[in-house]
C-alpha cells in the first residue's frame, strides 16, 4: 500500500534512465485496493463456508448453530455492545502491536502485557481508588493498569536495547511469568482473593467498588453495555495513526527498525527507541486488561484475559500495520468471539469447533493477505 | 565456432526500455566482455540469458539450438552458469557444506566432493580449502567458491556479473588467469564490468552497452582504449581529469606518463582561518584488539589538518574497516585517543560523535549509512527530523523542499524526494550519502571509506568532485580506498596500512605509485619522490 502512491511517477521515469535497473522491481501495473479488500471478503467467506461444514459434520443443525451464532454477535443491543466492548480490548492489544512493529520488534506478549495491567488496575481499584474524586476513582486505576502493562513490555525492551535479548522470546517468557503472579494475586489472601464466606470459596478478588467502574455511554439505556473504553479506543487509534504516520517518532522508530546502524549514525538513539517501543506496546496492552476489569468483568480471576492478548496480536498481524487495519481486525475478532461463544452456549457446538472456524479465518485473510501481494509484484 | 547467439533482444520494464534490439555472439573458448555503465543494461542481458527475465522479443540460441531458460535452473542444466555480484553463500558454512546444497541427495558423498574440488584446484589453480567457514574467507576467496560450485555442473557459458568490483588487485590478476584457464579448457566466459584497464587483458571481444542498446562490439587486439571509454560513457573523457581515467583504468594502463605529467595540480584554496594547519582529526596511539587478542590497529598516530585529504591505503583487511568503525562510534578502542577538533571522542557514541562535526560516508553503504525502504527525503533529514516536526507531527512538505535543495546541490538524480532509497542507483545513493554527510552543522571532518567502489564513471567524478570541494571549505578528509590511483590522484598525502600499523607516509604524487604499493605488501618504504 507504501509503495503505490509514487507507482505512477515511476511510469514517468525517461527511457534509459540510469535508474531503472533497481526500479522496476517496484512497478505496480494495476490498482491494487480492490484487490486488498476483495480478496480477504472473499476469503473470510470461504472460511465461513468452511466452517458450516465442518459444524454441520458435528451433526448440530446448521440453521441452529446460524442463528444462535447471530444471536450472540448482533442479536440484541446488549449482544452488539459487548461485541463492541470485546472489539475494544483486542483493539488496544493490536495497537500496541503495530506501534512496536514499527521499530520491527514483534511483541507477542501481550497476553501477559495485559494480565498485569488488569491485576495492577484491581488492585487499585480495591485499594485507594475509590474514595478519589473527579472521576479519578476509574481513571488511577486505568493509568496505574496501563503502566504496569508498560513495565512488563518495558523489560522486554531494556532487554533487548542492552542485551539484545530477542523480544519474542522475552516477552512469550514474560508472559508466562505474568499468568501465574495472577494466580498468585487471586489465591492469596494477603494479596487480591476476597475473604471465604458461605456462598464462595473460589479463587477470585472481590468486586470492585462503583465508583471505580467506566462509566457507561448510555446509562439510561439499560440494555447497553458500553462503556468509555470505546471513545478510549477511538482516541487511541487516532493517536496511534497519526504518530505512525506523520509523527517524527514513527519515522524514527521505522529508522531505526529499518536500519539501526545507519539510524544510530545519523543520531536517532536507538536504545531509548527500542525501550519506547516496547513500554509503549505493553502500555496499550495492560489499557486493555485495565478497561477488561474496570468495564465489565468488576473482579479479578485467575484466567480473566483468556487469550485476548494473543488474539489481539493476531489482530496486529493482520492489520498489516495500520492503525486503521486493527480496527477492523478487531471488530471482526470481537463480533466473531461473541458469536461463537453463544454458538457454544446455545446451540452446543463444540468450542474447539468453534477455535478451528477461527484459526481458518486467520489463515485464509493472511493467506490472502500473501496472494494480493504477488498478485501486485507480477 | 559460436556458442551463444543473441539476436534483437528486447526488454522493456513497465515503460522502460532496459534492452534495445541487442544482437551478438559469444564464441567458443572466447571471454567476452560486456562494458557499460551502470544501467546500460548489462545485467538485464546476464539476466536474460540465465533465465531470470524473459525477453520481450528476439531470440538466444545456445550452439545453435533455440535457447529459451524459464529459470536459472533451466539455464544451468543446458549449461550456462552465472556468478552474482552478491554472492549466494551462507557464510555460516563451510565451503564444502555450501558446495553440497542444492544437490543434496540422501547421503552426502563428502569425499566424493572433495576429490572433485581437487581436479578443479588442480585444472584452474583455485586455492580453497574446502573446510574453511565462509563468514571468515575474503571476498576473492568467496567468489572463487561461487565460481566452483558453477563448475560443478559443468557449464558451457561461465557469466560473471561485475566480479572485479570488490576484489583487491592481486585477487583481481588471480580471477582474469582462471578466466583464461576456463576458455583453454573449451569454456566460454562473459565479463561484465564497467571497469576497462583489467578487461584490457584478458578480453578477446568487448561489447559496449549504453541506455540499452548495442554501441558497437570490436576486438580487444590493438583496439583504442579511448575510443572504447568514448563510446561507453557516450562523451569524450578528455575532459574529465586524471582520477576519472584511473578509476576506469585507462591512465596507467595505456599511457602513465600522460596520467601523471597530466594530473591537474589545483592550487589548494585553504579558506581564511582554516589555512593554519590546526588538527581537524587527531589520533593518538590507537590500538584495538580483537576478542582473539590480535592487535588489528597497532599503536595508530595521525593527524589530518584542516584543508587536506589524507588517504590511506592498504590491502583491504589490514585495519581500515577497524578504523572506519571506531571513528564512527561504533567500536572502541581497547587504548588510544581520538581527537575531533581538539575534543576526545574516543569513547562517544555515534550521536555525540556526529554532533561533533564529523561525516561519514561508510565502505558499506547498506548496512552503515542508509535505509533503503525510506523515502530519499527521510534518508536525507533522519538526524534532523526535530527541526521539521512540531509537536511532534513532521511537516512532510518542509521536508521535502529542504531534500530537493540537497538533492539540487549534490546532483542526487531522482524524480521525486519522496521514491524510496532503494529505487536510486549506486551512485545516487552514494552522492545522497554525501549529500547529508557535508550538510551537517559545524562539519569539521569527513570520512570517506572506498566512496567510490561500484559506482560508474560519471557518479566517481561527481564524488570525488565534493570531497575535494569539502577539502576547500576547509574540512579536514580521510579517504579510505583499496584504489592505489584514486588515492594517489586524490590526496594530498597518502599513509600505508600494514596489519594494523602505519607504516609508512608520502605524498600523493604518481611518482610515489610503487613504492606505496611496495609498503602495502609490507616491504621497506623505498625512497620518497616529492
């Protein structure tokens, strides 16, 4: 998409142009975006498709599993907005994805990035926040969630900047250090778990208090479940796309994934960029788990991220790097989680049915992700 | 007998026309030799032939048989072999190791191999020891290993794409003798190279390409080396000076009297201030050890004053990238200082470094100097984004308006600040390196390391022209080359680098050719002509 913009001053390029040798490999012959959109609709169908297939093999009736699967992502206000609401968290994970993209560091840890966010943020919550004033009741605990997500992307980035420890493993490594210190936090008394009474016992925190709670848009509207989390969102795709893209930072930060040498020599420091990167990748992250917590789930339990990290950084992958891209991305993860989760409920199709309907759709966009690109190259 | 007979290949890229109803034949036991500039379209021709492209219109014919390769793996089995300028090596390997892939069966059959290394050590005089790793070989040992493994399968047609560009000039004698004990054995050879002097002698045809199309092709006995410069580069060259005619060869090859006597001896115009001799660079017993405890820089002393350019010679590996790195910043020196101005920067980073007022232009552009995904505008202004950013947003027309100025000013020649870097040739490139190199603030030195190697006459001439100009502004230059006449031609005076030491000292007069040469295999400086 970079590279189309300037195709057609290539096509002016004079005859014998001592550039051309290095140039053509670059030559666009025809547009591309229809091709870009196309292709994975077309694709996200045929996964669909395929999946019918393979649900009807299970022997549920397929309009059955159709319709609960509707239900469940747009069947109701209630069922759109906690689409919406699951579109945001994996839209702060792809944020944080793309923004250390950009200096070609792949974060993977975003799972664990957002574990700790949402620990830190209940752990505020239930500690301090809630007699603030000003709305600060929500907003410490969000802030305190976020850079406790940054911290744990920030290890991962000073590893990295000084060490050269490959951010891959160290942030997959800090993820599964971030999991169980939730267990922790949500096992332990003298941490996180709510005292035992009568009516539980399980591993859990308690809830948080309401003045703690983002608050809703639509308060009047009881069956609307959203809450600030989305204009967060949209404010932090905004930003998000306008440092990437104008932004002296996200030309720096491509300097220096680009090259780090030559980025090094013409004084960008690339340490301080890289550790920027990564804090800033795990900030968004732990937003996530913070919002997780603060907007809907109200307590903190050993597996509450289950896996929206690691979704929300196939959402990243998928985008492809645009800000705009991880909007999409997520809604589509968003819409198809909440569908499929009520597929589950309703029309017991098996969840591992379910994943395998999911992974086909990842495989099948970035599959067709591929074929646009030669598609372009010929 | 013909081998190779091309006729009325054409080949256009989108609307450009890189080849031009281009004809010729390659005869048996022939070493033909395509001379052009960069972009002429002596690459897309290899290419052709090896079945990376396919033509347009016109036909190959291979001993008379129609020839058309789908891929260069076609092209080896019907005999036609190629060697890149940038090798396919995994440098991580032993030669052998590299030798075995791509003809791999179940059970490697080493010693099998080895004896074959062996018979054509024997017939050609490579020297490679087949359990040497890659990563640690020289680059004329590397492409001796490229050219084996062509071998193996026994080609016809041997096409070598620029081979001499990298080599130093002892490698470059030993790789024209295997060309010549290639054709005795029956094999034809295809040189491509835009450097004339070498392909003098061991050439049987040359054929000249410019914009894509044929000039003429004539027989190397008795041609005019001139008359050849002439048609390659499209102008007569006796107006370009004596440096242009020892980069492509033709000075000291035909006549080295002339390229002496004929050296143009400007006057250096020493601006007011600068003329006093002060010390732009000063190096003060530099030693740098490597992990193995090898010294690569030995007890290094140099000053360069403003207003000169000191060159420094030496068969490439003998310290000079070691040099190169710890005046960049991005190696330190195990003791010693280093001096910009007065200041100590022996242990600055490469920012604090460049803010001292030093520019570089690297030996390797790629991996030092540019990011060739970025926009020409981005390469040119990476270090000064803060002053075409406000809150942090970049003002992306400033930007390009101060890129054109730069690209107006060093003659960068692209359509647009906005193409990528890597759609610009080498010597654009190299002159878009410059271009920000002498445009930083408070410049008081300039390193430039082998700023000429691979670009084509015209881009040379312009380099060369602003490193001089620096020199007149005042700036004090390194010039790191492993091209004796360059330096020669350029500097003002010339140090030798022998395994890491200084070891020796002239000025850069023609006169002082062989015993500089001399003192860079190490021998006793000779006596100095001044």
């Amino acid at each position: 998409m970079y590279q189309s913009q300037y195709m057609s001053k290539l096509d002016a390029l004079p005859l014998g142009s001592e550039e051309f040798g290095l140039v053509v490999k670059r030559v666009r012959v025809f547009p591309r975006w229809p091709l870009q959109i196309g292709v994975p609709v077309a694709a996200t169908a045929v996964a669909t498709l395929i999946g019918l297939v393979i649900i009807a093999s299970t022997g549920t009736p397929l309009e059955d599993a159709v319709a609960a699967f509707w239900d469940g992502m747009a069947g109701s206000t209630f069922n759109v907005g906690a689409s919406i609401n699951r579109a945001v968290s994996l839209g702060f994970v792809g944020l944080g994805f793309i923004f250390a993209n950009r200096a070609n560091l792949t974060n993977v840890g975003g799972e664990g990035q957002l574990a700790m966010g949402g620990m830190f943020a209940t752990a505020m919550a239930l500690h301090g926040a809630a007699a603030l004033p000003f709305g600060l009741a929500f907003l410490l605990p969000l802030i305190v969630g976020t850079a406790a997500g940054g911290v744990w992307g920030g290890i991962a980035g000073v590893l990295k900047a000084r060490r050269g420890t490959n951010e891959v493993i160290s942030t997959l490594l800090l993820t599964f250090t971030a999991l169980p210190l939730v267990y922790w936090s949500v096992q332990s008394f003298y941490l996180l778990r709510k005292p035992l009474s009568p009516l539980s016992s399980l591993p859990e925190s308690p809830e948080i208090p309401e003045a703690t709670r983002l608050p809703l848009l639509f308060p009047s509207d009881q069956t609307s479940p959203l809450h600030l989390g989305l204009p967060l969102a949209i404010l932090a795709v905004i930003v998000v796309a306008v440092v990437l893209q104008r932004g002296s930072l996200g030309l720096k930060l491509r300097a220096v994934g680009l090259n780090q040498v030559a980025a090094r020599r013409a004084g960008i420091q690339s340490g301080s960029l890289i550790i920027i990167a990564m804090t800033v990748s795990g900030g968004l992250a732990g937003l996530a788990g913070a919002i997780m917590i603060l907007g809907e789930q109200f307590y903190l339990t050993n597996d509450f991220s289950s896996g929206y990290g690691f979704d929300g950084l196939v959402v990243g992958l998928l985008s492809r790097g645009s800000a705009f891209g991880v909007v999409l991305g997520a809604l589509l993860f968003g819409f198809l989680r909440s569908g499929s989760i009520n597929m589950e409920i309703t029309a017991h199709v098996p969840s591992a049915i379910v994943l395998i309907c999911q992974g086909l759709i990842v495989i099948m966009i970035a599959g067709s992700a591929i074929f646009v690109e030669r598609m372009g190259r010929r | 007998m013909t081998l190779l007979e091309i006729s009325g290949l054409t080949k256009r890229f989108g609307s450009l026309l890189a080849l031009d109803n281009v004809s010729l034949t390659v005869a048996e036991g022939e070493v033909h030799c395509l001379l052009g500039e960069n972009g002429a379209g002596k690459s897309t021709l290899c290419n052709l032939v090896y079945g990376v492209y396919r033509p347009d219109s016109g036909s190959i014919a291979l001993r008379g048989r129609p020839l058309s390769p789908k891929s260069p793996a076609d092209a080896l089995r019907q005999g036609i072999a190629m060697v890149h300028q940038h090798f396919s090596l995994v440098p991580t390997m032993t030669v052998i190791e590299n030798l075995m892939l791509g003809r791999a069966r179940p059970i490697l059959e080493y010693s099998e191999m080895i004896s074959r290394m062996e018979a054509l050590d024997r017939e050609y005089g490579f020297v490679v020891d087949p359990h040497s790793v890659v990563e640690e070989m020289s680059v004329g040992e590397r492409q001796r290993v490229e050219i084996i493994k062509c071998l193996l399968g026994d080609p016809k047609l041997l096409v070598l794409d620029e081979p001499t560009a990298v080599l130093k000039p002892e490698e470059t004698a030993a790789l024209l003798s295997i060309c010549r004990r290639l054709t005795e054995t029956g094999k034809s050879v295809v040189l491509v190279t835009h450097k004339l002097a070498e392909i003098a002698k061991v050439a049987d045809r040359t054929t000249v390409l410019r914009h894509g199309r044929l000039v003429e092709t004539v027989e190397m006995a008795g041609a005019d080396m001139r008359a050849l410069v002439r048609s390659m580069v499209g102008r007569d060259v006796s107006s370009a000076d004596a440096v242009l005619a020892a980069t492509i060869g033709i000075g000291d090859a035909a006549e080295p009297e002339t390229a002496a006597t004929a050296r143009p001896k400007t006057p250096v115009q020493k601006t007011a201030g600068f003329g006093d001799g002060t010390a732009a660079l000063e190096l003060v017993q530099l030693t740098l050890r490597g992990r193995d405890g090898v010294s690569k820089l030995d007890d290094v002393s140099l000053t360069v004053r403003r207003c000169e350019i000191v060159g420094v010679a030496g068969v490439e590996g003998n310290g000079q990238n070691e040099l190169g790195d710890i005046l960049a910043g991005l190696t330190t020196p195990s003791s010693g200082t280093v001096k910009v101005d007065g200041r100590d920067v022996t242990r600055a980073t490469p920012q604090e470094i460049t803010a001292s007022g030093v520019g570089i232009v690297p030996e390797d552009r790629h991996a030092v100097a540019i990011a060739s995904e970025l926009s020409v505008a981005e390469n040119l202004l990476l270090g000064r984004l803060d002053r075409f950013s406000r809150f942090g947003i970049l003002n992306r027309r400033a930007m390009r308006e101060a890129a054109a100025g730069l690209m107006r000013k060093f003659d960068v020649r692209c359509e647009s600040p906005d193409l990528p870097m890597s759609s610009l040739s080498g010597g654009n490139q190299q002159k878009a390196v410059l271009a920000r190199e002498l445009s930083l603030d408070h410049l008081t030195f300039l390193l430039a390391a082998q700023p000429t190697r691979g670009l084509d006459v015209g881009a040379v001439e312009a380099v060369y022209g602003h490193i001089r100009a620096a020199r007149d502004q005042g700036l004090g230059v390194l010039l790191i080359s492993s091209e004796l006449d360059e330096l020669i031609a350029v500097s003002d005076r010339v140090v030798v680098l022998y395994r890491g030491r200084i070891v020796g000292e002239m000025p850069g007069n023609p006169a002082n050719r062989e015993a500089i040469g001399a003192m860079m295999s190490g021998h006793v400086p000779e006596p100095v002509h001044v």
